[in-house]
C-alpha cells in the first residue's frame, strides 16, 4: 500500500532498488535511484534540494511523488528530555512518537497504525478503534523528522508506540528494510526492537524474516484468565501457545524474547503471579521487563507500589529470571508505554 496525495506517490515508501527501476524508466541512470534514496535519507523536504540531480529529473519526480514527511502538531517536553511529537499526514490522520535519551543513545518509538484494534484494557492507543494502518514511507518519515526537529542522530528504533505492528506485517517488514539499507539512514537490525501483544503466526514469520530484529512480547499476566481481561487477543492465542511459540523463536533465532510485564494493583501483581510466571519462563533465552503502569486517565486501572515491585522482580531473579525494570520516560508528558493517542 502507498499512500498518496493528489494522485501522487509517497517516495519514502520505495526501496533504493525500486527508485532505480523508476528513474529508469524516466530514461535516467539507475545510480540516481541511489542519489534520492540517500537525499530522502538526509530528511530533505523538496525535490529541489536534491542538488545533485538534473532539474529534468526533478521536475518528472514532482509530477508523481511527494516525500511524505508528516507535519508536526504538536511538540511536547518532558523534564526528563524525553519529546513527543503529534504528527499529522497529508490525510489528516495524526499518531504520536517519542524521542528517548538513553546512556546507550537516543531511541524513537514510532506508530505502526493510527489508533488499534486489539482492545487492550489498559491502553490508550485502542481507545477509538483503529483509524488506518501506516505505510512503510510514513514510518520512515516519523524517524527522519524528529531527526530534523531534534537536530540528534537516533540510534535505535522501537515500534512500540500506536498500534499492532504485526496487523500491519508487510508495511512493517518494508519499513525495516529501509530503515537499516546503509545507502539510507543505516540503523542496525540488532537496534531495532518490535512489539507484539502476541499474534503467533506473525511470531513464526518474523523469526524467519527478520532474525536479527529484537522481539518484545506484551504479555501482562501469568495466565489466559488475567490475559483474557487485559488483552482481548488472548481468547484467540492461548497463553500455553504463546509461551511455546516463544521458545521455538529463541531456539530459531539464537535471540532471547523481551516479555514485557505492566504491573497492575491488585490485577497482575501477586506472589502466586510472580511464582507462575517464573516456572514458564525458566530455562530458556526469556527477559522480563517490568513496567510500572502508566496512568490513562479514562482506564481503572492503578500502579502497583513500589514495594510490591520489588518483590515482584526478587521472585524472579531468585528463580534465575533475568529481569529489570522500565525506567519510566515521558510520563509527566504522557509519553509512556499506554499513553499514546491520536491527538487532541
Ligand atoms: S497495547 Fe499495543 S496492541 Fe494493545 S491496544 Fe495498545 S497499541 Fe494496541
């Protein structure tokens, strides 16, 4: 799918192998197929700053391509550096991305869609269903804009933020592979990380397509009874086929599998929770990572106290889990893992 503006293509959807194959058939050489693919890569915003292309060239790409960087609505500061972006595209639908500084480097968290379907309890981004499903060139144009707004290289991609990215697997898969192509913007696959909340044959592709792609699985719960009130996905993927699913990953990819844990008051959070999730996870390429709830004002839901935390992560490290806790960035913005929406 490519989205389009007056009948126009966005370009940042084409591979620098595709553009190739376009400026051949506008009878130029293909090595300018190259030259644009590195340009759309420096976040330029007009054909004209592609200095080094011939204004005949320029003036066919502008008759049926656009480079479709979003707008940007809304600029927001954390005090902890941390910045979200509500950006706009040429249809008007709007998704957030965060900017995170980490000691290891900057990180963006990017949209997959625009809203989500899947119905998570606790989540922000569901909450009026999904409107559409991005393209690959509108996630390239989320990074290569907060490039420009920040003026700060990013480092490490996560798809994380609005949206399933594995409901949108193909537009995710192509954004991949222009993200990381060392002709563009060059980001290592091992710095890329994807969320799922758990579509196990999306699971099974993605570790023959991308084995090198971090893989992050919201899991939430020990159990399909808790699962099953926190993510409505868990009535169609059982948590038992999940968990095997995640061990056949590992055993694929030689990679180990982020399950990411949001603890909640009372919902997710006991020692009987802890001991069981403990006995699934032990013994094999499994992380835990623990993230304290973040607060979405229309969702019931509360954090768990810090002491019950502790706790929480003393079980699994006793066990021999590895496990760590979520430094939580951006939540005084409403920037943290839940929070995001489509704009207001
Ligand atoms: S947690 Fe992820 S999968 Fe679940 S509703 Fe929110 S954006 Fe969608």
């Amino acid at each position: 799918m490519l989205s389009s503006y007056e009948d126009k293509l966005n370009i940042l959807s084409f591979s620098h192998t595709e553009l190739s194959e376009i400026v051949a058939s506008l009878g130029e050489k293909p090595f300018r197929g190259r030259q644009i693919f590195g340009w759309l890569a420096k976040g330029v915003e007009t054909f004209e700053e592609m200095t080094n292309l011939p204004s005949r060239l320029i003036k066919s790409l502008k008759e049926h391509y656009f480079i479709g960087l979003p707008d940007v609505e809304k600029t927001q500061k954390s005090k902890d550096g941390t910045i979200k972006c509500l950006y706009e595209f040429d249809d008007a639908v709007r998704v957030e991305a965060v900017f995170m500084k980490y000691s290891y480097g900057n990180s963006l968290c990017i949209s997959s869609q625009a809203g989500c379907k899947m119905g998570c309890t606790f989540c922000a981004s569901t909450m009026n269903g999904l409107e559409r499903s991005l393209t690959s060139g509108e996630m390239l144009g989320q990074v290569l804009k907060m490039v420009k707004i920040t003026g700060e290289d990013i480092r490490h991609i996560v798809v994380m933020g609005m949206g399933e990215p594995f409901d949108n697997y193909d537009e995710l898969s192509k954004f991949l592979k222009l993200i990381h192509d060392e002709n563009g913007y060059g980001i290592g696959y091992r710095n890329i990380t994807v969320s799922t909340c758990g579509i196990i044959p999306a699971i099974n592709r993605f570790a023959e397509d991308f084995p090198q792609v971090n893989l992050a699985i919201s899991l939430h719960a020990s159990n399909d009874e808790v699962r099953r009130k926190l993510m409505p996905i868990a009535s169609i993927y059982k948590f038992d086929d999940l968990i095997d699913v995640s061990k056949s990953y590992t055993v694929k990819t030689g990679r180990r599998i982020t399950f990411e844990y949001s603890l909640i008051k009372g919902v997710n959070d006991s020692v009987e929770d802890a001991e069981r999730l403990a006995k699934y996870l032990k013994g094999w390429l499994a992380h835990v990572n623990l993230i304290p709830l973040n607060k979405v004002k229309e969702r019931k839901y509360e954090a768990t106290g810090e002491n019950t935390i502790r706790t929480f992560k003393e079980i699994l490290e006793i066990r021999g889990i590895p496990v760590t806790i979520r430094r939580t960035l951006g939540n005084d913005i409403d920037a943290a893992c839940g929070q995001l929406r489509r704009g207001r």
